[in-house]
C-alpha cells in the first residue's frame, strides 16, 4: 500500500530554506516525524547539507529537549527500561530552569555533545529510539512555520514531562495538557491540538 504523507516537506528554491505544510487536517506528530526522516533521506538533502557535513557532530549537541513520548520510546529500545520516570531522567537527562523556564533534556558529556553519542564509533548509540528533536532536524534553513511546528511540538511534550515529574509552581504548570497527556505514541497526538492558531492558519494555507 502506498504511503500518503499527511505532511509535505520540501526545499523551497526561492526562499532558500525547506517548507513545510499540512496535506491533511487529521495529520499527527508521527506524519511530521516520518516526514522529516524522509527528507534526511532523500538525494536531494543528502546532496544539500550532507556535502557540507564536517563531522562537527553540532547536530547531536546543545539543548536538546524531551518529550514525555521521547522517554518512553527510549525506555522501550533499552536505555534504562525498568528505571522509574524521575531516575530515568536523572540518569540520562538534566533539568535547567531559567527565570520561570524549566528544560529538560538529553544530558550532555564534557564536549557538550549528547552523553548518548558513541564518540568511538562517530554514531548514535540510541540510533532507533532517538528522540523527535533528533529525528526532525535539518543542518539547513528552515521557514518560520517548520522552525514554529518543531519548537511547539517538543515544548508541549516537554511540559507534559515535567507535569508527570512533578516538578516546577504548581502555578507555572499548566493545568491541562490535551495533547500528550497520557499519550505514549506520537501517533496519537493531533497536530491541530499541538499547534498554536497561529501556525495552525501558516500550516494549512493550502487547504483553504
Ligand atoms: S540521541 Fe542520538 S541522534 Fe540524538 S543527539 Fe543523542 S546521539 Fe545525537
């Protein structure tokens, strides 16, 4: 059976960066996931960004947040399975706050790259299990609306995590959290419900 993307995801010749918008209004953060995979995988990406690739291994480093759903496929693909969710993420992630911020992310080594980087054999030691934020980025410019629906889908699994940890106010947690509140798949969570108004109108121009 073919595939029918939901999500459409290209390199926009004009703007000088890669696009993207939704084909369907029922589209899931698993569209938007395999998507962006395909994208990497494609000649065409491979040829734009990979030629350039210096193996600074920039990509597996800085901030890279969590998702709830993130945790639980790591947990699923070996990386500290039977480990309650606060040593879990005491283990393998760090929690910043700046001023009212909370970041929860991947921990970092003495190079500030990914503690999961295999440095010896220059890979990804959770390869198959890797995060969202790992799965969609792209070493190449974005427009506004890929950046928005990449930061506003890893910020709300982010809150839901800390939700779950119990961390943060009580009266900087949000009280309700819809999209990935007792979700463990990026197949359940609606695009729609994810996305701010604003760049639900950006994303869906085209269906209109
Ligand atoms: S999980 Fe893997 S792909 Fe993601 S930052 Fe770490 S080493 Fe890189």
């Amino acid at each position: 059976m073919p595939l029918i993307n939901k999500v459409r995801f290209w390199w926009d010749e004009d703007a000088g960066c890669y696009d993207l918008e939704l084909l369907d209004k029922e589209a899931t953060v698993a569209d938007y996931e395999r998507v962006s995979e395909q994208v990497l995988m494609e000649k065409d990406a491979l040829r734009r960004y990979s030629a350039n690739c210096i193996g600074c291994s920039i990509c597996c480093g800085g901030r890279l947040p969590l998702t709830v759903i993130d945790v639980y496929r790591l947990k699923m693909g070996g990386l500290g399975t039977g480990l309650p969710l606060d040593s879990w993420v005491e283990t393998y992630g760090s929690i910043e706050r700046q001023n009212r911020c909370l970041d929860i992310a991947l921990k970092l080594d003495a190079y500030e790259t990914c503690a999961l980087w295999d440095r010896g054999r220059g890979l990804c030691g959770v390869y198959e299990s890797r995060p969202l934020v790992c799965r969609t980025y792209i070493c190449a410019p974005l427009s506004w609306r890929a950046t928005e629906l990449r930061a506003q889908v890893v910020n709300t699994g982010e809150d839901e995590l800390a939700n779950m940890l119990g961390i943060g106010n009580e009266d900087e947690r949000p009280k309700r959290l819809p999209p990935f509140a007792g979700v463990l798949d990026y197949r359940a969570v609606m695009l729609l419900d994810v996305c701010s108004s604003r760049l639900w109108h950006h994303l869906t121009e085209s269906l209109r």
